[in-house]
C-alpha cells in the first residue's frame, strides 16, 4: 500500500519534467532572440510573432502562453532555491535585518508565517518574530524572479527596499508596544485549510503544487491585460487610480489589506495595471498590504499576539504602506 502511495505522485512529476524542458528551450529562443532583434514592450510590433498573427492572437501569446513559461520556470527555480536553504534550518535569525533575508529565502504566506515562527519563538527575540512574520509573505526567490522579469527593475528594486523598511520597522515598533516583555504567543497547531504551502522535498511536485495553486491567477491576469489592450485603457481617465496620486494610494490598500494572496500573484494582477498607466506607488501599495496581511492572518494575529499588537500592527502597516507610496510616487515614478 505504501508503495503505491510513493508512486501515485510519478505521472504528474514526470509531466513537470517534460514542461520545464519544453519551458527550458521557449525561454532560450525567445531570450536570444529579443536579445538580436532588440524586441522590447516598446517595440514589440517588430516582432516576427506580431508581424504573423492577428492582434488577439498576439495577445493570446504574449499574455497567456510566453507569460506562463516564465512564471513556471520562476516557481521551478525558487523549488530548488528553497530546498537547499532547508537543509540550513537549524540557523535561526538574530536580529531584524537576519530575520528579512531569512523570511525572503523561504516561500510562506502570511498565515503559513505564523505557525512556522514556533520552531523560533522560545530562540530568538520579539521584534525578530515580528520582522520574519512582516517579510516573509512579501518576498521569496520565486517572487523575487517574478518581479523583475514580470515588472522590470524599477519595480523588483522598490519592492526589495519597501519589504525592507515595512517588516524591520514594524519589528522594532511592536518590540516598543509590547510592555509585557514577554512573548503573547500562543501555539498555533493548524493553518487554515488550504491556505498554506507544505514544503515536499521533490521539487518537481513543489513547482506542480505552486503552479497549480497560482494558476487561476495567472488566468484572471491575462484575460485583465487582454481587456485593457483591446480596450487601449490609456486613453481612458480613471482619476482615482490613475492621476490622483494620494487617492489611488488609498484605494489600492483599501483593496490590498483584505485580499489574500501570495506567490507572487499580486505581481500577475498588477502587469496590465502599471502598463496601462497606473502610478508605481500605487503598485507598491498594493503589493506590500495584499501580500503583507489579509482577513485570514489578522483573525491569526489577534491570537498569536493578541489584539493590541494586532491593531498596532495594521495601522504601523497601513501609514508606512502610504507613506512609502507617496514618496515613489514623488521620486520615482
């Protein structure tokens, strides 16, 4: 019986081997020879693909087929990252700034997060709890790929440094509120069915697992980009998204902190909206308060730490999200 239990998994393993090495050999052809021609999002009408189908099955192309290559093998590369990073688990953070680069190397949401810190909590200190809760449903090497390849450097960059100042910062403030000195943790045992990701040690079912998982997304954010082609969403005034700088802020965490998502499926959602006009702050916002906190893990929060800190927790969340915003807004967008 056991052994057909290790084997029922084989069919589905092999099926990712085949499409990585399908994905492996798109990849190269379609980076060498956008490297030659200098094909670029600018200049993509110069390309041969362009040139050869009718404007919707460019689209097609370019927003569902060569958009899921990349991603795939974005999730293959974070599956192996991850799994040689998990034979250095004993290696617990010290501080603040050891806890970020911990978090960003291992791929959790932010309810897996909270159970995963009760391998740490009796080891390390509260604000370093705090920080590796904040950052680790924000960046992981799979994320980290997605962004620049996805969002280009500006935006990969920004998230990095925005991750950064969100968890380090809320770290040191919660560490400040908890007069207590004490840790206000109680055990989770459980995280909400279907919520999290078990790490398997094939990488290949890992990347089956998170593919599969991120797919509808990968979906909803095609058909989203397809729309706002066909419809040329430029030329269309939305003021509170697209020209109100402090208002689209506003709007895009209002919409981010109740969302739940994680894997990099904010970057997905927000391709068709930075391309099409939205401002970068507004982007950032979105991504740091959508991947940072959700309905699910404030219900966990408010029991793991109780409710003051939680409360303290999403207001230190909510003005640093805003603040940030504002100032990419002012200087790099």
């Amino acid at each position: 019986m056991k052994e057909n239990l290790f084997q029922l998994p084989l069919p589905k393993k092999r099926i990712v081997q085949s499409a990585l090495a399908v994905c492996l050999l798109f990849a190269a052809v379609d980076i060498i020879y956008k490297t030659v021609q200098d094909i670029t999002y600018l200049n993509r009408t110069n390309c041969i693909i362009y040139r050869s189908l009718p404007r919707l099955g460019f689209l097609f192309f370019e927003y569902f087929i060569e958009l899921t290559v990349f991603v795939f093998l974005g999730i293959f590369f974070a599956a192996v990252a991850e799994k040689y990073f998990q034979r250095f688990q004993f290696i617990f953070p010290k501080n603040p700034f050891s806890a970020f680069l911990y978090a960003s190397a291992i791929p959790v949401c932010a309810c897996a997060a909270i159970p995963f810190v009760e391998t740490m909590q009796e080891k390390i200190k509260f604000r370093t709890i705090i920080t590796f809760l904040v950052a680790a449903p924000l960046l992981n090497p799979y994320v980290i790929f997605l962004s620049f390849n996805v969002l280009g450097m500006k935006y990969g960059m920004l998230r990095i440094a925005t991750s950064f100042i969100l968890a380090v910062s809320a770290g040191y403030l919660l560490d400040v509120c908890n007069f207590k000195r004490a840790y206000p943790i109680e055990r989770m045992a459980l995280c909400q069915p279907g919520a999290c990701n078990r790490y398997e040690n094939d990488v290949f079912m890992r990347t089956y697992n998170i593919f599969k998982a991120i797919f509808p997304y990968l979906v909803i954010a095609g058909a989203i980009a397809i729309g706002l082609e066909l419809i040329s969403l430029k030329k269309i005034s939305l003021d509170v998204l697209y020209k109100k700088s402090f208002v689209g802020s506003l709007t895009a965490i209002f919409f981010g902190i109740p969302l739940y998502l994680c894997n990099g499926a904010d970057v997905l959602l927000l391709r068709p909206l930075l391309c099409s006009g939205v401002l970068l702050g507004s982007g950032i916002a979105f991504s740091l308060t959508a991947n940072a906190i959700c309905i699910t893990s404030i219900f966990m929060l408010i029991k793991f730490i109780g409710k003051g800190l939680t409360i303290i927790l999403i207001s230190q969340i909510f003005i640093v999200t805003l603040l940030l915003s504002q100032l990419i807004n002012l200087f790099f967008q």
